[in-house]
C-alpha cells in the first residue's frame, strides 16, 4: 500500500516541475491586454485550447510574440491580425463570418435541422392504436 501511495504522489507532483512563464509588464493595461489576446487565440497544434491552456512549444512560442508585441505597443486587433495572416483564421476563436468559413459558423445549425427533419418524419410516421 506504500508502494503505491508513494508512486501515486510521486506522479502528482510531476506537475511541480512544468514551466511556468513569467512575463514582467510596465503596466496593467499592458498585462491586461497581454491576457486577453492569449484567450482569445486557439493553440493551432492542440487545436482544442487558448495558447494561454496549452504546455505545447508552439503555444509557448506564440505566447512570446504576442508579448513582444504588446510591449513593442501594438494594439490588440493589429496582434491578431498578425496571428491570423500567419496561421489563418483556425487561430482565433471567434473566425470571421466569410465564404471560407461558411462552414464552421453553419455545420452546426444544417446538422440540427437534418436531426430535427429525422425525427419528425419518424414520429410523423407511427400509426397511433387505441388498446383494448
């Protein structure tokens, strides 16, 4: 039971040794903004999480342009335009509605309505008869 108390906690405390990145900003504004862009841009290697979640190097290298570039004064639209044009519009989280984004934006609502269309000409099929 030592045995495997000892390898349980030695597992755990395998996350002590992540990296963690500290970033000294001038001011709060600057820290702020730095914060919210990190959120606002999908890992395009973990393709499921900000940069801000993700322990990929990739993420690790973007989360560095983008401080350079908040503390070389750029403004937040110019940093994801940057990250947009370089990665594409997967990048952002919220891609803009355009012809080559149609489908992310509407999959989801065609995939419903061909459910919800199923499903009622199922129901609509059934006979209905009274029990005796």
């Amino acid at each position: 039971m030592k045995n495997i108390f000892s390898i349980l906690m030695f597992l755990m405390s395998a996350q002590v040794l992540a990296v963690i990145e500290t970033y000294e900003f001038e001011t709060q504004a600057q820290e702020q903004l730095y914060t919210e862009i990190i959120h606002e841009l999908r890992c395009p290697k973990c393709q499921n999480q900000t940069i801000a979640e993700s322990n990929a190097g990739l993420s690790e290298d973007l989360r560095f342009i983008v401080y350079q570039k908040v503390m070389d004064g750029e403004s937040k639209r110019s940093i994801l335009r940057y990250m947009q044009e370089r990665y594409g519009d997967f990048v952002l989280y919220d891609p803009p509605v355009k012809p080559a984004n149609y489908f992310l934006w509407f999959a989801p609502l065609i995939v419903f309505v061909i459910i919800l269309v199923i499903v009622l000409a199922k129901v609509g099929r059934r006979k209905v008869t009274p029990e005796e």
